[in-house]
C-alpha cells in the first residue's frame, strides 16, 4: 500500500522544479528587460554622437563663396569696389590662384556677403535689384 507521503513526494519534485523554472523565467525576463533598455541607451547615444558628428562637419566645412563679380552685382558694387571691401575688412574674402596660370580669382564668403547686407538693414539678396535699377536711372540721366 502507497503511503500518502510517497503519493505527494512526486509532486512535491514537480513543485519544487516548477518554482526553479518560474525563477529562471524571471531571471531571463529580467536579463532581457536589462539588455533592451542597455540597447535604448546605446541607440540614444549613438544618435546624439551622429547629431555631434554632423554639426562638427558643418564647422569644419569649407566656407561657401562667391566670385566678386556675382557678389558686386547683388551689391550693385564694382568688382574693383568689392575687393577694396575685401582689403579694408569689410568682407572676408581672399584671391585664388588659378592652377597653371598667373591670374587670380577674387572671392568672397558668402556668409560675410550675408552679414554685410544684413548690416545695412537690406533683405539677403535684394540689394543688388534695388542697386540694378538705381544704376540704370542713373546711366539714363547720363546719356547712356
């Protein structure tokens, strides 16, 4: 005859093995609780040193010009008057020698350009239609 007790022992093992299994379960929803939030962590940073990267790039970048003639023409400047900005440190800008050959380029930062204009209260890129037509009324009034 079965005692009650080895009846129960079997099911006292399955007990104690679910419980085992139940803690492990835990355990490994925990250890992927830990290693999704380390992933957010490492996501978050990543993005924010792509963020670091792209504005480092930005001011590393090579500055944007623009020949002086175009920049004279949306002054309503001359060439000549631009460079002699260029010299008293008005705007930046520099002289490029033309690979293979002897002339130079005259350029102008385009930011320093923007800064100018914006100096003198004119809207980026509208002083060169007002100078325009300035320039036309005059050369009327000239005889040209």
């Amino acid at each position: 005859m079965t005692t009650r007790w080895q009846r129960e022992e079997p099911l006292r093992g399955l007990t104690a093995a679910l419980r085992a299994m139940r803690a492990r379960i835990e355990a490994l929803m925990d250890e992927s609780e830990e290693r999704d939030r380390r992933e957010r962590v490492l996501a978050a940073a990543f993005q924010e040193l792509e963020q670091r990267v792209l504005v480092l790039e930005r001011r590393t970048a090579a500055p944007a010009r623009m020949p002086t003639t175009a920049a004279a023409k949306r002054l309503g400047l001359s060439p000549a008057s631009v460079r002699r900005l260029i010299e008293a440190g008005e705007l930046e800008g520099l002289a490029l020698q033309l690979q293979g050959s002897s002339r130079k380029v005259w350029v102008v930062e385009l930011q320093s350009l923007e800064r100018f204009e914006r100096a003198r209260g004119v809207p980026v890129g509208a002083l060169g239609a007002a100078s325009d037509r300035i320039a036309g009324q005059r050369s009327r009034t000239n005889g040209g």
